[in-house]
C-alpha cells in the first residue's frame, strides 16, 4: 500500500508521519486490498488551533474517506482512522455475506 501525506500550511515531523503510517498500515487487518491513502493534514485560524485529518482510501472499486478534527493531529488521526476501520469492516462483511 501506498502512503502519502500532505501537511497543508506547516512541515509534518518525522515522529507524526511515523505515527501516521503505523495507524494507516494497521488498517490492513480490517481490509486486505487497500490499493493507497492519501492523508492531508491542515488546520484552521492560528489562534484557535483546530487541527484536521483528512484520510482518503482506495479500494477496489470504491473510495474511502474519513475526516476527523481535534486539537492534536495525533487525536485526529487515530479519529479518522477509526472511522475507516468501521467503514471497512461493513465492506468486508457485505462482501463475506454476498460470497456464501
């Protein structure tokens, strides 16, 4: 799977894109064919510090998208994937339910 991550406005440290790729890469369990994600890191005012993931997957056949905002994007990324951990699971299921 490919990983990319785009930090809009700032430069993203090593240790957050390492954390990044470990939440990405643990998404696999849930779905097996994950082709690539993308995820873009901004955020909004600089005084209020609201800070937004936005994670989008590609599966075949479908694109994935999740969007989580916190005041860490740490908390908004393990949002976000958690949100495409659930979406993922339903695709399996559907798609284990169908094959019987």
């Amino acid at each position: 799977m490919n990983i990319s991550i785009t930090s809009r406005k700032f430069k993203a440290r090593e240790t957050l894109k390492d954390f990044i790729n470990s939440e990405v890469v643990s998404l696999e369990r849930f779905y097996d064919d994950i082709l690539n994600a993308d995820v873009i890191l901004s955020y909004q005012n600089t005084r209020d510090s609201i800070k937004n993931a936005e994670i989008i997957l590609k599966i075949p056949g479908m694109i994935l998208t999740a969007e989580e905002s916190s005041d860490d994007y740490v908390k908004s990324v393990s949002g976000a994937c958690e949100k495409l951990s659930r979406q993922l699971s339903k695709i399996k299921t559907k798609k284990m339910v169908r094959a019987k």
